[in-house]
C-alpha cells in the first residue's frame, strides 16, 4: 500500500462529537440551582443578561436569560417580559409550576418560535444560537424563544462575480437570508432544505439545498454520506467543506463550485445539482460542477444567444491563452524559433537582443512577478490597491524593459496571459488555470513543445479520471452526451434548449414541454 | 429508480466506435503513402488500399462478432470455454506480448519522430521514456478513462488530417495520379499487406467488449469505427500521391510529415505546419499506445488474479522501454514493426478462426 493509499480516498470514520465538558445534565426543578450551573459552565460572561422576576399573587419565580447582541431585545420587552407582568395583573395564573409554565407557552407570550428545552446541552446551544430562555421556579424544563437578533449585513452586489446584466443581490453571511433568496427564485414546494449541523465546538449550521424530483436521489445520497463524515472544530468558510468533501484532495481543479449570486445557484438547483450553504459566509457551494462549468457564466443566459455564444468562445480563447502562452512563448523560442513567421521571429530576436537570460528563465522571473503583484493587489486595503497597479505594472513593467532585464515582447505575453485569465468568471477555476500554466512552463522549458503536448495528455488524463461528487468531470465532452453540447462551447437560443443536462440523469428530464406550448 | 450510472468499468458502443478508429490511426499513416506507392505504379496503391481497407472492415465486424458471443465475459473465461485451458492461457499471454510489444514499438517510433522534426540535441531515449511515464500514468487510471481520452482526443485528430488536406489541396496535381491500374497482381500484393498492416488496431476489441454496456450493436459500430480509419487513410494516401507524385512519395521517410511540411496557411501565422501536425500527432500515437499497453495489462490481469493492475505495469515498464531501445536503426525499427504487425495480424486471424469452429463444432455435438 503506502504510497497507494495516499491516491486513494481516504475512509473517514463518521464523526464522534464529544465536547470536553459533559453538561448533558438534566434541568433541575430549583431556579437558583438552575441558574448558578449556567453561570459556572459559562463562567459569567458579562455580556450574559439574567433577569429575575416574580409573577402574580404567588410569586412564582421566574427568570429570563439571553445573549446581549444576539438576540433582538425589542422583542424580549414587549412580547415576553410586559405580556407576563401584565397577563400577571389582569388574571389568575395557575399555582402549579408546570401548569404555569405550559400556560406561559401556550397563552402568555407573543412569540412564533417556542419550544421547551430539558438539558443543558440543549438550551446552551439554544442561548449561544440567538434564544432567550425562559426558567421557572419549581420546574425541570425552561422555554427556549428563538428570537435572533444580531447586526448583519445588508444584501448588496456580490464583490467576485460581477455581472452587466443580472440579478444585483448576492448572499450574505445569514444562513436565513440566503435560504430566502433562494426560496424567491424557486417558489416550487419540493424544493428541499436539509440541515446539518458542523464543526464539534462552532456547531454551525448547514443547509444543503436540491429540488426533489429532479436532481437524481444518488447525489443527494452521497452528499449525504459526505457532509456526515465531516469532524471539524469549525469550519469558517465554505472552503472547509469544500474541502473535506471533495472527490480528490490532489487535483488542481475546484470539484465544487462557489458563488455569491441567488440567481446562479438557482439555475444549478433546475439542472439537477445540489446546494451547500454555511452559516456565516457568503460562499454557497454548488456540485457536481464539470469542466465546461467552469467557463460558462451566468450572463451568457441573460443576453441574447448570439452574444453568449460570443463570450463563450472568447472565455475559451482565453482559458487557451492563460494556460499555454506564456509556455508556447518558451517552446517557440528556445526550441522551435522556425515555427515563428521569419519576420515575427526576426522582430522577437532583435527585442531579446542583450537581455541576459534564456527565454526560459526570463518568462518565470515574469510570470513570478506577475503573480506577485496580483497577490499583493488583493491584500492591500482597496484605496491602495491601485497603486500596486501603477507601480508594478507601469513602473516595473517599463523600468525592467529599459534596464534590458526582460524583452518587451515578454512583457505583452505575461500582460495578455494575466487579462486571459481573468476572463475566466470562476475566481477558483482562475487560480487552478494559473497553476497549471506553471507545470506548462516547466515542461516547456526542459522538453519544448513535445513537453508542452505531454502536460497536455497528462491533463486530460487527469480530467478524465476526475470526478465530482460521482460524475466524471470531463462530461459531457466524454461520456458523450450529445444533446448538452448545445448549452456547452455554444449557448443556443433558450427555446432550443428543452432538456435539463443529460449528465446530470436527472429525475425530470424535460425543463419544458415544448407540445404543451 | 435506477442507479447513477458512471459505473467506471462500464463503456457505450458510442465509444467503442470512437476508440477503434482511434486506436489505429498511429504510427503507419505517417510512413502509409510510401508503402503503398513503392511497389506500384501511379495511384494503384490506393486500389489496394481500398481492398485492404474493406477487407480489414470485414475483420473488425468478425472480431467484433465473435466478442459480442460472450457478453460481459473477459477474454480468458470465453476463450477457454471455447478451447482448452492451456490453449487459453497461451493465446491470451500472446495477446499480452502483442500488447507490450506494440507499446515499445510505438514508443520508440515516438521517438525517433520527434527527434527528427522536433529536436535535435535532446537524447532520445528521454523522448522516449517522458512518453511513456505518461503512457503508464493514463493506464493506471480508470479503463473507463481511456476510453474518455479517445473521445476527448479523436476531434483533434480528424481536425489537423483535414487542415492538411484542405490547406495541401494546392498542389495536388491530377497527373500524378496517373497511370492507373498498370501495376500487375504480383505487386500489388506487397501494397495490399502494408495496407492491411497498417489497419492493425482491432485486436483490442477481444477484449474490451465485455466492458460495453449494450454489447448488442458493437459489430456494427467497430465497423463503422473502421471506416472511418479507412476513408482519412484513403484520403492522406491520395492526396499524398496527388502532391509528390508515385516516385517521391515511395523514396520519403514519412511522406505524410513532408505533406504537412508543404501545408502553407494563409497569415503566414504557423510557419512549419509538419511541427504543429507532429504535435497533434503525439495524441494519436498515445492513443494507440495507450490502448495496447491496457491490453496487455487486461490480459496478463485475467491470468495472474493475484497481481494487481499496478505492480504488472510497474513489473513490465522496463521491459518495454529496453525492447523499445534495443533496435538500432530506421531499418531496424521498421523491421519491428512489420513484424509486430505480422504477429498480431496472425493471432487474430488464428484465433478468430479458431473460436468460430470450435463454436460451430461444440454446438454440433450439442446436437
């Protein structure tokens, strides 16, 4: 086995969550008691409102307990604290604790989300997840307001994938919103929302999303199985998820999707895919993704067909170009300069005159560079980033080529291999292209176009053994599937288009009945 | 409600179709003009070729046929409900050499190619090994996948044949076809075998049918694959005796690379088209090599159950790439090839006829 076993998928074991403490205890029936073992598990955070009160003529004892911030406070004064101080004055409570209690559930207040929590386990997580809990005096359970209420942000344009034409809206960080953003695109009633809950100490919320009747019940099946696996402290991003649950943990290539756009995720959801949405970021996974994918943009469907057929061609162009310019560059060069028109080659030759360095090393000092300073762009604050742009690509750019460092012509092909690149709409799908143009380059320089060709072969092998959530990565190219290729390199008119993918063995295959028209 | 199926040792007829074509476009298209004009006058080496051609359709049908008996069946089970075990065993393990042998041959030609047109200082025998660590990584991975690399690759393939015909049109020069059929029987012949051997890629399919899913039309569809070999191959050949002329074109090396030397296209963007085709071609040489090296794999796999499919690829690597090395000359190479072509060619002649009495005379004694 050894180095066998690390191809393989690893077994992972199903997920033993022990938090370190046990407080799976039972609620007592005395409040004090009740209150003081809150205290100590939670060691008295200041942020932590305890508010003690006694309600009608027998002075029951009553306390209700929240999270400062979390929760909305407006609602604790007026439906939970007045009701019960007023219903207290007006009218005789029952002098049982626990008849007192269901009725508060019941009748007293005015929330919709009630429920009753009996261990410590359960209305720990329920206060530290946005509750106020309600104890009485006298009894082992206590009422659990699900009342959330923290700041968030307000739905704006999502940052990474900017559109022309299109939705604005994007996710944010709320697990809530964005399930809503979905439910507003998809009004249909088996559209199915599955929670999970991840990460041993974070115990966030995840919902995976899929439309019952059309996505194929395998997939649902294996994500299933997947997220279940998953052991985790927390998992801040999606990108955890992503990662845990991936096909293969080797490959360049991103084997999930990601995207900030309601609109996108609802389109992948009618094509039988299936959603992961985290609590807390703004990145909605969405699988099984195959390669075309990642060239293809929501916007190509939001213009006319012609135009997305365009776009779609030139994001081929220019996924060509990112990968192999810079080492066809190379190739041509150092290894075949015959295969470069004799006036082209003459002008490439008078432009590398006195610049030290073979081709080679010229282009990787550049492409170096150039990835440096994209690099340092996205992490300088935003008002910067700019200059970043002036003084690393003008600056730099200029004074390498009047130094005679690098040919200017060099320069033109980091400057349109960078451009080619960003033409690619996944962000994920960028980063993986630009990698691979590195093993390009490399093979390039040492084995020139023959090199080249055998990166090439070895891609493709790689694809074609590639696989997201079950389905092979390389389709619908190969496993052929003719009838997707009208929505693959083309993008046909959307009357044309009247079947869901066919590699996707959808449940439902038809999107629309065209006899029915 | 049925299962999601990419089942990854599971392949449609779809491919089957795709892949034979595929796996016999290689190494022979690129040396076929000379084989055919050497012997013969004018354009009749295309007659034979044409005759070797349906000739080698009919094969592939048989073969073909005969797998499609044993659906879902690998080669060594039906092969030895047929005839007897050792006899089995032994046209299996030839398979197996075939298989491996063809993979050396390939590798080396690979080699000697692209030091040729490609290089000139890198040593050939790095040429040769960096092609067929990738050769083996492709077979490590799923059967299904190479499969899927034919699909992915063919379009390629059909593509640069067809720009080196439509950009070579211009000196295609009807006079040089002629005389027609003034070439007697007696060389002909010569031509026709060289066709025939150039065909030699339908071995593959003893094995690989009992991988299709619907086995059912797998005669038809490998026929068709076939065809498809045979029209590009007809193609090259005319326009490769249209262009040079019987003479040059039975005195070239490969005069299908000298064809694409002389391809200018409009732009003047790709000076030496023959170094972009050779590129090209390297993905059709892998798949032929590709589909070998599995093969013998598959097969040797069918005997030894013990060994897995990685150690005998890590076990015959280096016998392959040291027989791939041992010949010392083109002649040499080419003497390999013939026959490797003429081995392979006998197997399955053997085999196809043999399978077929034994089938016809155990249901006799059925009767």
């Amino acid at each position: 086995m050894g180095l066998g076993s690390l191809f393989k998928r690893k077994d992972k074991q199903p997920s033993k969550q022990e938090p370190t403490i046990e407080f799976d205890a039972e609620l007592k029936a005395n409040l004090d008691q009740n209150l003081e073992t809150l205290e100590i598990m939670l060691e008295k955070p200041n942020d932590l409102v305890i508010r003690p009160f006694s309600l009608g003529s027998q002075d029951h004892r009553c306390a209700v307990v929240y999270i400062d911030g979390l929760v909305d406070k407006q609602e604790i004064n007026n439906n939970i604290l007045k009701n019960l101080q007023y219903y207290a004055e007006e009218q005789e409570l029952p002098t049982n604790s626990h008849a007192l209690l269901d009725e508060i559930e019941s009748d007293l207040v005015s929330i919709g989300d009630v429920s009753k929590g009996k261990t410590l386990d359960e209305l720990s997580f329920a206060l530290l997840y946005g509750s106020a809990i309600l104890y009485v005096d006298g009894v082992d359970q206590a009422l659990m307001f699900d009342l959330k209420g923290w700041e968030m942000r307000a739905i704006e344009e999502p940052v990474t994938e900017s559109l022309i034409r299109g939705p604005r809206e994007g996710f944010i960080e709320n697990l809530r919103t964005n399930m809503i953003l979905i439910r507003r695109h998809i009004r249909d009633p088996n559209l199915r929302f599955k929670t999970y809950q991840i990460g041993r100490r974070s115990k966030k919320n995840l919902v995976v999303t899929y439309i019952e009747g059309v996505i194929h019940p395998d997939i649902v099946k294996e994500v299933n199985r997947r997220l279940k696996t998953i052991d985790l402290d927390d998992a801040p991003e999606s990108g955890y998820v992503e990662e845990w649950i991936e096909d293969s943990f080797l490959s360049p290539f991103p084997q999930l999707a990601n995207t900030e756009r309601p609109d996108r995720v609802a389109t992948s959801l009618l094509q039988g895919k299936i959603a992961i949405m985290l609590d807390g970021t703004p990145f909605v996974l969405v699988a099984p993704v195959t390669l075309g994918n990642m060239l293809q943009s929501p916007e190509d469907y939001y213009e006319r067909w012609l135009i997305g057929t365009f776009l779609r061609f030139l994001r081929y162009g220019g996924a060509f170009l990112a990968m192999f310019l810079p080492s066809l560059y190379i190739a041509l060069v150092s290894y075949n300069p015959g295969l470069i028109p004799a006036k082209l080659a003459f002008s490439i030759a008078a432009t590398r005159e006195g610049v030290p360095f073979p081709a080679a090393i010229e282009a990787f000092i550049m492409a170096f560079t150039m990835e440096l300073l994209r690099e340092a762009g996205a992490r300088l604050p935003k008002t910067i980033g700019q200059t970043i742009g002036i003084v690393g690509g003008l600056v730099i750019g200029d004074a390498a080529v009047q130094a005679g460092i690098v040919s200017p012509i060099m320069v033109i092909v980091v400057a349109v291999t960078a451009i080619a690149s960003f033409a690619i709409p996944s962000y994920s799908a960028t980063i993986s292209f630009r990698l691979i143009r590195f093993g390009f380059m490399l093979a390039a320089s040492f084995l020139g176009l023959y090199g080249v060709i055998l990166v090439y072969i070895m891609i493709n092998i790689h694809i074609v053994n590639l696989k997201s959530i079950g389905v092979p990565y390389s389709s619908p190219f190969a496993p052929s599937f003719f009838h997707d290729w009208k929505d693959l390199v083309l993008r046909t008119p959307v009357t044309m288009r009247t079947r869901r993918p066919a590699y996707m063995q959808t449940v439902d295959k038809k999107s629309r009945n065209k006899e029915k028209s | 409600m049925k299962t999601f199926e990419y089942a990854d040792d599971q392949i449609s007829d779809k491919e089957i179709m795709i892949a034979t074509p595929s796996v016999v476009i290689g190494v022979s298209v690129l040396s076929l003009p000379r084989t055919l004009t050497s012997p013969t006058n004018g354009m009749d080496g295309v007659i034979a070729l044409g005759v070797a051609g349906l000739f080698v359709i009919a094969l592939t049908w048989l073969v073909a046929k005969l797998a499609v008996q044993f659906p879902h069946e690998n080669f060594y089970s039906y092969a030895s409900s047929l005839i007897p075990k050792p006899a089995a065993s032994m046209f299996t393990m030839l398979f197996a050499v075939y298989g491996l042998l063809t993979t050396a041959y390939e590798t080396r030609v690979i080699a000697d190619v692209a030091e040729q047109y490609l290089f000139t200082r890198t040593p050939f025998g790095v040429i040769a090994l960096t092609f067929l660590l990738v050769v083996i990584y492709a077979v490590s991975g799923s059967r299904a996948g190479l499969f899927r690399l034919h699909m992915m690759f063919f379009p390629f393939i059909v593509l640069i044949i067809l720009t080196l015909v439509l950009f070579t049109s211009g000196l295609f020069d009807p006079d040089n076809l002629f005389p027609v059929l003034t070439t007697g029987a007696g060389n002909q012949w010569p031509a026709f075998i060289g066709s025939t051997f150039s065909f030699m890629g339908f071995a593959p399919l003893l094995f690989y049918t009992s991988l299709v899913k619907k086995p059912r039309n797998v005669p038809k569809k490998a026929a068709i694959g076939m065809s498809i070999a045979v029209t590009l191959y007809m193609v090259i050949a005319v326009m490769s005796i249209g262009a040079f002329g019987n003479l040059t074109a039975g005195n070239l090396q490969y005069p299908t690379v000298e064809l694409a030397k002389d391809v200018e296209i409009p732009g003047g963007f790709f000076e030496r088209f023959e170094t972009v085709f050779f590129v090209i071609w390297i993905m059709t040489i892998f798949n032929t090599t590709i589909m070998f090296l599995d093969m013998a794999v598959f097969a040797m796999n069918q005997l030894f159950t013990k060994i897995s499919k990685m150690q005998l690829i890590f076990i015959c690597s280096p016998f392959i790439y040291m027989a791939g090395m041992i010949p010392k000359n083109n002649e040499d190479v080419d003497a390999l090839g013939t026959f490797i072509s003429m081995y392979g060619f006998t197997v399955v002649i053997l085999i196809v006829a043999l399978f077929f009495i034994a089938r016809k005379w155990k249901r006799g004694k059925k009767q």
